[in-house]
C-alpha cells in the first residue's frame, strides 16, 4: 500500500512512489495507492479504517520512522518500520524535512491522543489491499 498526499496536481506522493517501484521490478498487480494520506496519520487510520489492513512494514525516511510507526500502532495497526538514509543523497532536502518532524510530531500528537482526528476523506471501505493480499504467494496467503 501506498498512502500520500496527492492534494495538489503538481505534487503525487502515492504515483511517485509507484513509478520508483516500478523501476524496481515491482509489478502493479502488487501495488494499492492511497491518494488521501494527506498527512501520516491519515494514512494511519486509512489503512486500518478504509483498507482493512491489520499490519504494515512502513518504508520511510530514518528521521521519521518513530512518529510513523508510532500513528500506525496508535490507529490499531501491528507496525514495523523499515528506515531509508536518504541524507546521504538528498542532504539539504533531508534536513530540511527532519527540522520539520518536531512540528509534525506535535500535530501528529495532537491529532492521535487529543483530537482523535477523523481522516480528511475517510472514504468508502476499499477492498483493493484484500484483493492484493488474497494473491497466491502473498503473505499470509
């Protein structure tokens, strides 16, 4: 599953994300996009709520694997997080968003343990991630 904000035409996390698996060898069949995490802990509770999943590896930058796992557990997710030192190509950029996560952590916060924050567009139930998972030689199929 690939869950990010796609609020604006000129910004695509979920295609981007797919297009760089694609590089890689992963086929589509193999992939479920999310367009509505716009922030992590809509992706969080989208995944739980809108997907059905139950548990999840989250790939993402080092800096921000514990405030990202932590919202998936917090959202009722089994999580593990599997980190990417990207600072190691995209210095400026990485440190630039790593500042950003003491921001991000206390929205985050806010929007978990106070706020209870419903996603922006909770959505219909999606049954893409079961279909996905349901494959022969998937786990835990």
């Amino acid at each position: 599953m690939l869950s990010g904000d796609n609020s604006r035409r000129e910004y695509d996390e979920p295609t981007a994300m797919r297009d760089h698996l694609r590089a890689k060898g992963v086929p589509d069949a193999v992939m479920v996009l999310d367009y509505a995490g716009f922030d992590t802990w809509d992706s969080c509770v989208r995944a739980r709520q809108v997907f059905g999943a139950r548990r999840v590896t989250v790939v993402t930058q080092d800096f921000h694997i514990p405030r990202a796992v932590t919202l998936c557990r917090t959202a009722g997710l089994e999580a593990f997080g599997a980190g990417d030192d990207s600072a190691r190509r995209w210095a400026v950029t990485t440190y630039a968003s790593a500042a950003r996560e003491l921001l991000a952590t206390a929205k985050a916060f806010a929007d978990a343990m106070i706020l209870h924050s419903e996603p922006v567009f909770p959505g219909p139930r999606e049954v893409s991630l079961e279909r996905v998972l349901a494959q022969p030689g998937a786990p835990g199929a």
